[in-house]
C-alpha cells in the first residue's frame, strides 16, 4: 500500500507537470494570436497562425495522458480531446467535440460537472475520482484541472487525468504481489519488523487487516536472547555497518517473558542510512524455528540409532561368531577324541563335556532367537495361576547343580506361598537369566534368591557376592552386547532380553552393584496375587475332577 501511494504521488507531479507545460503553451498561442491579429490582412501571419494551432493540437492530441479542452463561454462543451482520452473513456473525437459531458456516462457526467465548477470557483482542481469505465472495472483518477483566461475573464478549462489502464495494471500488479507477500507471510509464520538503529525501537508489523503495530525498546529486546547468541547478532550489526554484507541471517534462543525458551531465525538488511553514511534503519522478519529445530535433532537422534545400529549389527557378528564357534570347536574335538579312547571314565569326561557345550550352544541360539522375535512385536502372553515358590525353588534347584557344590544358593520366601496370574514361562526365563549372570560372576560365596509381594504384583531379585559391576557400567548393563568382563563366557544378549520381557509384561527392572561386594538383580510385575492354600486346593479338586 505504501508504494502505491509513492506510485500515486509521482503520478500526479507528472500531471502537475504537464498541466504546467500545457499552460504555457497556451498562453504562447494567444501570445502569438495577439499578435498576428494586428496584422490579419497578411497572408504570412495567417500561416504562421495555423502552424501554431496545428502544432498546438498536435501536441495536446499525443500527450501521455488524458487531455481534454472545454469552451467556458459555450456551456463547456469540449473544444478538444486527445487520442489518450478515447482510450480511456472509449469515446471518440467525433462523438464528443462540441457538445458537453452529458453524453457521458450519467456517473462520468457527473463527477465531470462537480469538478468543472470547482474549478471555475476556485481556478483550479485536484481530486481523485473513482470511476467505473467502458471495462467494467472501477478506476482511481487523479483529476487535474485548470481554468485558462483571456482579456481577464475566464475562457477555457484544460483538464487532464493521471492513473489510466497502465496504472491500473500497475495496481494490478502491486495488489498480486502484496497478495503473494500475505500468502507467504502466513505460510512460514513470519513476523516482519524494522529497527530504527538511532531510537533503538523495534516496530513488529501488525498481523492481518485488524491487527497494530507493536513498538519495543531494542535494548531491553536483545536482553532476551541468550548471551551466546546476542554476541552473534552484534556481530552481525557490525559487519553491515561496515557494509561487509548486504543482509544477515542468525538464528538464536531466546527467553519469553513467562521464562519458557524457544529458537528463532532472523533476516535483517539496512533499508536506510544517515547522513553519515551509517546504517539508519533495518528491515527483516523473524521465524519461530523450534519445531525445525525438534525435527533437526529427531534426525541427530535417528542418525545416532542407525549408526548404533549399525555397530549392533557388527557387534552381533562378532559376538555370534565368538559364541558359537567356541562351543561347537569343543563338540567336535571333544566327539572325535571320545571314539579314541577306551578308557570309560574319559568317555563319562568327554560326554559331560560335550552335553555342556552343547548347552551352551543351545542358549546361545535361543537367545537370539528370542531376541528376534522381541524386537519383531511377536511377544504373546499365556497368564495363568501358579505357585511362586515353587518356581523359585525349582529354577534355585539347577542352579546348585551348575554351581556343581562350590556356592551356596539359598531361597528366600515369605512364610505365606503366593500363587500369582503370570506367564511362567517368561518369569522363569527371567529368573534363569538373572542366576545364569550370578554363576557367571561368582566364584565363591552365595546366591540368594528372593520374593516379595509388592503394590499390584510381585518383586523378584537375585543376590550375589561376585566381583561386583563398577558404577560407570551399570546404566550400560541392559544394552545388547555389553559385557562388563569380555573373558566371561556369553554373548552379552541374556540381560537385554529380561529388560524386553519385563517391559512388555508393564514391569521395571534394575540392579544395584559394588565393586568387590556383589550385585542384586531385581524386576517388579504387574500381577494378581492370591495366598496358596486356597487357589492351590481348589486346582487339586479341579484336576481331580477333571
């Protein structure tokens, strides 16, 4: 709207002007009419007259702009009109010389009519008429008229009109354009200020039609942004001040007045500069980022899982190709030296041998097995009612037989059995993987295993007086592959898959540790509880019956 304006008042200077120029043509032409009247019997006057009213008319007839000439004396019917008003209007030469504005359009006629004697009263005029012509569509002309005399009277009125069909497609143009500036601005949530660098004052730009501009104090502005970042934007100011750049582009954090923080990106150039030289006044607009900025780190997150997921990947091979080449190299050796000997307490050896490297291939694929199917969604749980201790004591029964006599693995039960509505299944494999880790670790001592009713299901845990884990590595124990000593046998998967058993049945899980003192494994669900007596002989009747 402002450089319409602007396009509007450099239009009409170009009308004043020629108006101006149209004026002293013609009192040139009456100058010269004066005198060659002295002298009419002289056929060289006569010529010289007819020459000048020919270049008079053929200048007025290729003016730029609408010129029109009415006779005052002669109820103003027009004495001229240019070719650029039969453009305008869509009327000819022919249909309007010598009869007035009432063969125009009544709306035309009028606004002519108003403004002829506004100009006869006050000798000239300057209004802006909006018009609707032969197009159908409404135009704004800037109307300049001016009232000429002779002998001292007034005699002609000269009228010309600025903001024709190239003004009009100019306007066009200018409302396509702010238009597209609205569409854009709304589009990226842009908010446009300018900054008066010699006030200090920020003016935000009002948002839509019925919105007003915002004034803040600069100073107090910048205060918001953090110190970091405040640093760059004077940086930035200087380095435009020292005109090493045309426009800037920061982006920053700043603190809201109810304390919150949010990321901003802002564009600034310099629109004006004082007489010094210096830059006076900065225009730009400022976007709300955080969400790019969300997104941003959401890929930093995303590119950090593939590459540990890459690195998982590695670490699997790696670890797979340890864990199973390991135990099948004793298999086959162990097998081919047991049809070597006769020998039956080497055979009774050699066969123990291979059955438990046969276990411990056999975990090692049901592992990652299990695993595979964790992470593909494939989890289903088969709750039912079973008794607790009787779980514990069994899964503490085969630990004391791998512990082969050298730990002492101990139970501890509340007086009362519970009987609870779990998957068996995945408890016991819970239970296993957490005394598989404790033989593992523990060369001499206890394992202590333990349960206790807790708020809405039951807690389990498994006590040790092994080497311990260090403070560093426990947050690092549930990852895959992870093994605080490498030289442990295992493929580091056990412990992970109690995390995604637990995770999936709504429990927790957890450990606590001390270097040299042990550790304590522990994992809560969710479940029902009920005292065993009850529940235990009502299954005995029913299975009797059944």
């Amino acid at each position: 709207r402002e450089t319409m304006k602007k396009i509007e008042l450099v239009e009409i200077r170009q009308v004043n002007d020629a108006l101006a120029e149209m004026v002293a043509l013609f009192r040139v032409e009456l100058r010269s009419y004066k005198g060659i009247a002295s002298k009419q019997n002289a056929e060289d006057g006569w010529e010289e007259m007819k020459e000048d009213n020919f270049l008079m008319r053929e200048l007025l007839n290729n003016l730029p702009i609408p010129t029109t000439v009415k006779d005052i004396k002669d109820n103003c019917n027009y004495l001229f009109w240019n070719k650029k008003s039969e453009d305008l209007y869509s009327v000819s030469q022919d249909d309007l010389i010598g009869k007035n504005a009432s063969v125009l359009p009544p709306e035309i006629c009028s606004a002519f009519q108003q403004t002829d004697r506004e100009t006869i009263r006050s000798g000239q005029s300057n209004t802006f008429q909006h018009l609707i012509l032969a197009d159908g569509c409404e135009h704004v002309l800037n109307m300049y008229k001016q009232l000429l005399y002779y002998k001292g009277e007034p005699r002609w009125l000269i009228s010309a009109a600025g903001g024709g069909a190239e003004a009009a497609e100019k306007r066009c143009q200018l409302e396509q354009l702010d238009l597209q500036h609205r569409l854009l601005l709304k589009a990226t949530g842009m908010k446009l200020w300018t900054w008066d660098l010699r006030r200090k004052e920020i003016t935000w730009k009002r948002d839509g039609e019925g919105g007003t501009d915002r004034i803040v104090d600069a100073d107090e502005h910048l205060q918001l942004i953090l110190p970091e970042y405040r640093e760059n934007i004077h940086r930035a100011l200087d380095r435009l001040k020292r005109k090493e750049m045309d426009f800037f582009d920061e982006e920053f954090q700043l603190r809201d007045e109810d304390g919150t923080l949010s990321w901003r990106e802002i564009y600034g150039a310099v629109y004006q500069y004082d007489e010094d030289g210096e830059p006076a006044l900065l225009v730009g607009g400022t976007l709300m980022i955080d969400k790019r900025k969300a997104l941003e780190q959401d890929l930093r997150e995303a590119k950090e899982k593939a590459e540990e997921a890459n690195r998982l990947k590695s670490a699997f091979i790696a670890n797979m190709s340890h864990e199973i080449r390991t135990p099948l190299n004793s298999i086959v050796g162990f097998s081919s030296v047991l049809t070597m000997t006769d020998d039956m307490e080497e055979k009774k050896e050699y066969n123990q041998l291979i059955q438990h490297n046969n276990a411990l291939l056999l975990k090692v694929v049901d592992d990652v097995l299990e695993l595979s199917k964790l992470e593909a969604g494939d989890f289903k749980l088969y709750p039912a009612w079973f008794c607790l201790s009787d779980l514990i004591v069994e899964s503490a029964a085969e630990c004391r037989m791998k512990a082969g006599g050298k730990l002492d693995v101990r139970v501890d039960k509340p007086e009362q059995d519970y009987m609870v509505e779990l998957d068996a299944q995945y408890v016991k494999r819970i239970l296993s993987n957490f005394l598989s880790n404790a033989l593992k670790n523990t060369q001499s001592g206890y394992i202590d295993i333990a349960y206790s009713m807790a708020d809405g299901g039951v807690k389990i845990s498994v006590k040790d007086t092994g080497c311990g884990i260090p403070q560093d590595k426990l947050p690092l124990v549930f990852d895959r592959f992870e093994k605080v000593d490498s030289f442990v046998q295992g493929g580091g998967l056990g412990l992970p898959i109690c995390k995604s058993i637990a995770e999936n049945m709504g429990g927790t899980i957890g450990v606590v540790s001390e270097v040299g003192a042990g550790t304590t494994f522990w994992v809560t669900l969710p479940c029902a509880t009920a005292p065993t007596p009850q529940l235990h002989n009502e299954m005995l009747i029913n299975n009797l019956y059944s």
